[in-house]
C-alpha cells in the first residue's frame, strides 16, 4: 500500500446536510479513500485521507458525478503540519494581470473555486467598459436621444430642453455615474472576496509562471492576461503629427463642436457619430469599406444609413483617406470617392477605426507567449497560451470584442487554468448590438456568409411596419431578417433593425445555440404588443404573408 496523504478539497453547490452526505458518500467510493468528512455544508469544504497515489482528478471526479463541484487545493503527507489558517497565505494560486471586465471575472472565478488570486492592475481599476466604454457612451447617447426625441424631460439631472441642450451637463453627468459604477461594482466588489488580492502596479512576465510588478517577483501557479485592447488608428499620412479624438477622448469634449468627421462607421464610430449630430453638430461619416456598419448583413447596413441620412448626417462609405492635415485650426480629409480626389473639412476628428491589444512592454515573447501580427495573444480553444502557465482571456486576445464575452473568456480561462476543466471557447451565437437609433442586433451568420459555408438557405425577411407594438408606437423604422437552414429548420442568424433591438435578441440567441426548429419557435406563443412578437411574425413569414394576419394570428 503506498503512502497516506491528508487532502483538503473546496465544494461547490452543497446547499443543505444531505448534499454533504452525498459529497462524503462520493469520496469513499473512490477506491484508496480511507476516511472522509465534510464539516457541515456551508463550510464548501472536504477533508480526506486517502493513498498518496490517488489523483486528484479522480476525487474531483467523483464529486462531480454526485452533482457538485470540487477542486483539490492542499495534499500532504499524513501528520505533516497544516500551514496556518489552513493555507499558505503566501502563495498565489492565479495572478490575473488586469483590473477591467475579463481580469475580474476571471480573479471572481477563482476565489469562487477556493483560490488565493492576485488581480494586478496598472492603471484605473474597472478597464475599458465602466471608465471609457460601453457606461459613459450609452449614458450620453441615451441624455442626447431624449433631447432628440421630446419636448422639455430630464434623464437622470440632465434637463433637455428642444433647440438647445447643456452639453457640459451632459458629460458632468457622464462623469458622476462612472464613478459610481466604478466604486459600486469594481472597488466595492473586491471587499466581498478576501482570497482575491489587489496590486497597484505594472506587470512583467519574467518566463515560465515568473511575474515582476514594479521590481517585486511572484511566481504564481498559473496566470491570466487580461489586459485589453486600446484605440487604434491607420498609417494614414499626417495623422500621426495632429491631435485628434479618439473613442476616450470623444466622451470628454466640454464644448459641442459645429462640426466633425468620424473616421470609420463600425458600432463606435456610428454610435458616437449620431450622438453628436442629434446635439447638434454636422457630422461627416467616412468608411473605407463599400457600407456603413460592414460586418453586419447587408440589407441591415442599407436600411440604417438611410435613417442616419434622413437625420441628417453625412454617410460616405468607400472612402480612401490618402492624407490628414490641420489647416486654420481645422481638420481636412483628402481621400479618394469612386476614382475621384474628394476633401472633407471639419472642427473636430473623431478616428473609429477599431482597437489592437495591450500587449507591448510586457515581456510575453521571451516568456514563450505568441503574438499575432495586431499584437494580440494567440490562444487555444482552452484560452491557453503557448506557455502552459500563461492563459489570455478577453480583447487582449484580438477576439470578440464585447464586455459580456470578456466576461465569459474571464472566467473560462481561470476555470481552465486552475481546475483543467477542458472547456471550449465557445462564442457562435453571440448576440452583437450598435446602439444607434434604430439600433442593430444580430446573432450567428448574415445570408452571405450562410451562402459561403455552404449552407442551403431560406431567408425571412419583415418590415417592423407589420409588427403591432410599432404600429402603436408610431415608429415603424427598421426589419427583421431571419437566415434558416432549409434543411434542418434551423436558425442560422438573427439581423434586427428596430428602435428596441438589443431587447428582443435574447430569443434568437438562444434558439441558435440550442438548435431549435424554425417551426417549434412559430408554434410558440409570444406576447402581443411587444416587439419580441415580431421574430414570430419573422418566423411565420417564411411561409405565409403577415399582411394578411389579423392581430395576433398564427
């Protein structure tokens, strides 16, 4: 018989004495498990003592075929002394390396498992979303959207009032919620998880599992990058020798300018562009490929540039920058229109040409971590790195970019790294949202891209003119295009343009991740006078003409 070794194990999902019974019952099932206990259920713990030559995996296993979830966190050999309060206070189970979205999700993951974690952050605490993405954007798209929309209102302390608004209040209001999201969800957030240990400072991978943070050294079992991504603008000629906006500098301009060019007409660029035009100034939008919002389906990009030019902007796709200069204070855009010089002039620039990963300065190469060539980490589908200590998760990884995906893809990676659980990125039934108005969702393939992977396709295509909730509401703007596979009956992608897109996605969402038939989702009731009924009247216009629907008829 080999050796005996004391185990201590974390447990997840006990909830009363008798999960704690299964959880026993579970690990002596295991053959060369001699003695196990659970010290009551709130505990999520197990101790053991079992042949030193049991794996952990195979307890962990065990526990997992009762229905919970566990994880080995110290073995040692029979009668040696047990470290204080249980564990080694001292040693870091994960550093995750940035405080934004991804790297809480992923340091949250692991205190969860029963981890000590390092969260490591260089600059703001919080990352892109709450400081300088999708908070302040859509908080000042929405105050510029009631001031659009109505007569006299107030959104949240900003008065509106039609022919002028207060700019500056605006983005002092910006400004305030912020710093509250930032406190109440990121600083306040940490007190809750004593096994997660915040460090001002900058990292560097020293190789293998090695990290230096402003010139002190940790060695960590396993570590996570989650550093973001930051704006990026093309090697277009004078750009770089002029001051202009960028996605962060835009949410912080105190004046309304009477004019800009926004440079680039993917979510950012379009949503920030529209803002600005509805408070007032003219706004040119330049876009190198041959549409506005290019990645979404075409019919979607059609319908939405007419709404943006009935409003009033200045759409102008397959635009070539050749050359960026500052004249008399203000910015000129010489680029090429159709085999034509064209020049476009404007009080302010705003570049929304996309974003590259912060991976510079981080010593990744020589630490045996891969770089692409936009400099993003490359990654398995376990969201390893070429260094089997170092995981990435987020848009340091060139991926998705989207906060909820981060999130996922934090806590993946920290589940992958910490426990080898072997689960697969799995992101082909993302939902996208540009929160223009109307605004864009969209989830899984545009009838292009169905054709291209060779799928046989039907395609459903609805006016929001035939949907009750937008006849009531006196907006009939945008459409619903459903892409089905006509062999399965199944939904291959979701495109909606409607004023509550991003609302009545979540059904498309999840119809494509389970799979499930075009004619079980006609069959299933929706509630009338929502705009969510009109995905059914999508669904039933494969077959039949909605026109010739009453209310309500399926």
């Amino acid at each position: 018989m080999s050796e005996l070794e004391q185990l201590e194990l974390t447990v997840r999902g006990m909830t009363c004495d008798s999960c704690a019974v299964h959880v026993v019952k579970a690990l002596k099932s295991v053959e060369g498990v001699q003695v196990a206990d659970v010290p009551g259920w709130q505990s999520a713990r197990a101790t053991v003592t079992a042949e030193s030559s049991i794996k952990s995996d195979t307890l962990a296993a065990a526990v997992r075929e009762a229905g919970y979830s566990a994880v080995v966190k110290t073995r040692k050999p029979l009668g040696a002394p047990t470290p204080k309060n249980g564990r080694d206070s001292q040693q870091v189970d994960l550093m995750v390396i940035g405080g934004g979205s991804t790297g809480f999700a992923a340091a949250i993951k692991g205190a969860e498992l029963g981890f000590n974690v390092a969260l490591v952050e260089g600059s703001t605490i919080g990352g892109t979303c709450v400081n300088v993405g999708c908070v302040p954007s859509k908080t000042l798209i929405r105050s510029v959207e009631l001031y659009h929309l109505a007569g006299q209102h107030r959104f949240r302390g900003v008065q509106t009032i039609p022919g002028r608004i207060s700019w500056s209040e605006v983005i002092a209001h910006k400004d305030e919620l912020v710093n509250e999201l930032r406190q109440a969800k990121y600083t306040d957030v940490l007190a809750a998880y004593p096994e997660i240990t915040y460090i001002q400072g900058r990292a560097r991978l020293t190789g293998k599992n090695g990290v230096e943070i402003d010139g002190k050294a940790y060695t960590p079992s396993k570590i996570v990058i989650a550093t973001g991504a930051k704006s990026w603008a093309p090697p277009i000629p004078g750009l770089n020798e002029i001051p202009y906006l960028d996605s962060t500098s835009a949410l912080d301009l105190k004046e309304l300018p009477k004019s800009m060019i926004v440079l680039g007409a993917n979510a950012v660029g379009l949503e920030l562009a529209q803002a600005y035009a509805r408070a007032g100034t003219y706004v040119t939008v330049l876009e190198v490929l041959p549409r506005i919002a290019p990645f979404e389906d075409e019919d979607i990009s059609a319908a939405l540039a007419e709404y943006l030019e009935a409003e009033g902007l200045r759409v102008v796709p397959n635009f070539k920058t050749s050359k960026v200069e500052k004249r008399d204070g203000r910015y000129v855009l010489t680029g090429v229109k159709n085999d034509a010089e064209v020049t476009v002039e404007a009080e302010q620039l705003l570049v929304a040409t996309g974003r590259h990963p912060n991976t510079a300065g981080m010593g990744l190469e020589e630490a045996g971590v891969k770089i692409g060539k936009r400099g993003e980490i490359q990654v398995n589908d376990l969201l390893q790195t070429h260094n089997p200590f170092v995981y990435a998760a987020g848009d340091v990884t060139g991926r998705d970019m989207f906060v909820y995906v981060a999130a996922y893809s934090g806590m993946l990676s920290a589940e992958n790294a910490l426990t080898n659980a072997g689960r697969t990125y799995d992101v082909a039934y993302i939902p996208r949202i540009t929160f223009t108005d109307p605004q864009v969702a969209s989830a899984g393939l545009t009838e292009a891209q169905a054709h291209e992977q060779g799928f046989e396709v039907k395609v459903s295509t609805l006016p929001m003119a035939h949907v009750p909730r937008a006849l009531a509401a006196r907006d009939t703007r945008g459409l619903i295009k459903l892409v089905a596979d006509s062999v399965t009956d199944r939904l291959l992608g979701v495109h909606i343009l409607a004023p509550e897109a991003g609302e009545m996605i979540q059904a498309a969402v999840l119809a494509i991740r389970f799979g499930i038939p075009v004619r079980d989702l006609r069959e299933t009731m929706f509630p009338y006078l929502t705009n969510a009924e009109g995905l059914k009247l999508a669904m039933l216009a494969f077959e039949k003409d909605v026109a010739k629907l009453s209310c309500c008829a399926g």
